[in-house]
C-alpha cells in the first residue's frame, strides 16, 4: 500500500488494473452481493474543504467493503485551526486508521501530510493542484461513454471548457491522457483562467494537439468529450472577481444540438453551480442520453472501492469474505 497523491505515478498497467478491480465492484455497488472484506478496517476521511462526491463516496466506498469510517469535517473542527502541522496531525490521525483519504485547500498540502503519515494516504483534492481519484474515474468514464460505440481513448478529440486555471480535475485529467495516443484538446476559457504552461507543455510533449480560445460557439465540433467545469469561486480572492466569469460559458440543450456532433458525450466533475448568474450546464439537458455527468458520479464510488481493496492488498478476497445480503 502506497500513497496517491498524484496521476503522475499511474502508467497504462496499473491504470488497467484499477479500472478491472472497479469493473468487478459493480455487484457490491448495487448492493446485489456484500462482502467484508475490510471488516476491522478504519479510513480516516480527512474533508478541510467542502465535498458532497468526494466524501461521501470514499466513505460509502470502504463501508461497501465491510470498513468503518472516521471522519473531519471542516478546518474548524480540526486542531490544524490551533496552527498544528500536517505533519504531526498525520501522525496522530495515522495510528487510528488504516488508510486516509484526505482534501484541504493548499496545494501540496496532501503529500506534506503524507510524510508524517503510518498508513497510505489518497488525494481528494489538494486546492488548485490535483484530484487524481476524479482523473481516474473520468477516464473510467470516457473508456466507458466511448466504448459503448466502439470509439476509444486513443484519437480523440475532448474540449475542456471554463475554469482551467483553478480546476484541479482538467490539470489531473489532461496529464493522465497524456499516457493515450493523438488525443487532440481544445482549451475552452477566458484567457484569465487558462490552462496552466506547465499542463499544456504536459500535453504537447505527448505529442497531442491542443487549440487553445476564448469562444465556445464554432469550437465543439470535432469534440468526442466535452469536458464542462465550474468556476472555482472559492479560489479567487473575491467574490466580485469570480463574477467577472461566472455564466461566460453556458450549455444548454440548444447550443448542444446547433454546436456539437450527436454523440458529444457531456461530462462534468460537478458540482456544477446551478445560481442564474452562472448555471454553466443548463438543466434543460437532464434527460439528454449523452449527459454522463451522474454516470461519471457513480463511476467514482466503484474507482474508490477499487483503490481502497488495491491499496490494502484485499483486491483478490472479495468473493472469499462475501456473505448474505440481508437488510
Ligand atoms: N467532483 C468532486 O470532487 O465533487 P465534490 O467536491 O462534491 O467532492
């Protein structure tokens, strides 16, 4: 058991594995078989920044394998408002539990724990820098979404639009399509909040084409994936100056149907921000058949389960510690 704290340690191979363990955590997912695998085992769920997905499914996820959970909710409920180290919470909190999966709002803030830390930590989200557990299980999605009509990773095109400056899924997703072959990628924001140099240099060195503007009208219509996200609010230094953004990009079910090919498959990490001044995927799209975005939520609870069983070592005992399903 290692710590995953970036996408940069996962090759194809173990991107494979993952995605085959996740594949068979469908039965105990929907709660159709039950197994106890993790029974004795403690996760310690470490939230220091609001998370509905994130948390809730790496709970879900250890309690489906037979696991307990303790949880932090809130910087405020949590000593590090006293001014204690990651460091030192890391060990304390480390010798309670036997994994961690933890978010806060610093960058690099979750390695910097990692090291005080007994037992295997995972990344759900270090502020602007990465979310690779949401890498994974959008790209779970994508082979997934494509799959169904014979189209796959490798040459496709995904548009990327709104906050790609301070959207820490867009950075972890592009870096782990970096592993594919001739993706093309067209960056869709305001020039203020642009993809990252370090992410595009990232994506030409593997020789995938990027476009990179400011419109969405005119640029969807090569796009296999469209990749929407929220601007982060939280991350700007006011209010007023996130609304300089917010509502810039919107999709709705008639610039889907005039802009995009019609099997665009829609995604977004959500949560997406519904408020009228900003409401950048319109509900009007909620019965659309390519809207993947709760499909891509659901993925993630199996993408949890697999780390977890792969991270303990328990991924070959599922169907050994199975037993009846009763309520
Ligand atoms: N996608 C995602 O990380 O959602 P939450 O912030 O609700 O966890």
């Amino acid at each position: 058991g290692s710590h995953i704290l970036s996408v940069n340690q996962f090759d194809l191979d173990s991107i494979h594995t993952i995605f085959s363990v996740a594949e068979r955590m469908t039965p105990y997912a929907l709660r159709e078989k039950r197994t106890r695998v993790l029974d004795g085992a403690i996760l310690g769920n470490l939230f220091f920044e609001p998370s509905t997905r994130t948390r809730v499914s790496f709970g879900c996820a250890f309690n489906l394998l037979g696991g307990r959970v303790a949880e932090t909710v809130g910087m405020a409920a949590s000593s590090l408002s006293k001014g204690e180290s990651l460091y030192d919470t890391a060990r304390v909190l480390s010798t309670y539990s036997d994994v961690i999966a933890m978010r806060h709002p610093d960058a690099y803030s979750v390695r910097e724990f990692a090291e005080g830390s007994r037992v295997p930590v995972i990344n759900g989200g270090d502020g602007p820098n990465e979310h690779p557990t949401q890498a994974l299980l959008d790209l779970f999605t994508i082979q997934k979404e494509l799959g169904h009509a014979g189209r796959g990773i490798d040459g496709m095109h995904i548009a990327m639009v709104g906050d790609l400056k301070f959207g820490r899924t867009v950075h972890s997703l592009s870096r782990m399509l970096c592993l594919y072959k001739n993706v093309s990628f067209t960056l869709i924001s305001p020039k203020e909040l642009a993809m990252p140099d370090y992410v595009i240099a990232d994506i030409e060195n593997a020789g995938h084409k990027v476009t990179i503007t400011d419109q969405l009208e005119g640029n969807l219509d090569q796009a296999d994936i469209l990749y929407l996200t929220r601007i982060q609010e939280e991350r700007f230094p006011s209010q007023e100056e996130a609304n300089k953004y917010r509502g810039k990009f919107r999709l709705n079910r008639s610039i889907y149907t005039q802009h995009c090919k019609s099997n665009t498959v829609i995604m977004h990490p959500l949560p997406r921000d519904s408020r009228a001044q900003a409401n950048e995927l319109d509900n009007d799209l909620n019965s659309h058949p390519n809207l993947a975005i709760f499909r891509q939520a659901d993925n993630g609870l199996l993408i949890r389960m697999a780390l977890f069983a792969l991270t303990l070592g328990v991924d070959e005992q599922l169907e050994q510690y199975e037993c009846p399903v009763n309520w």
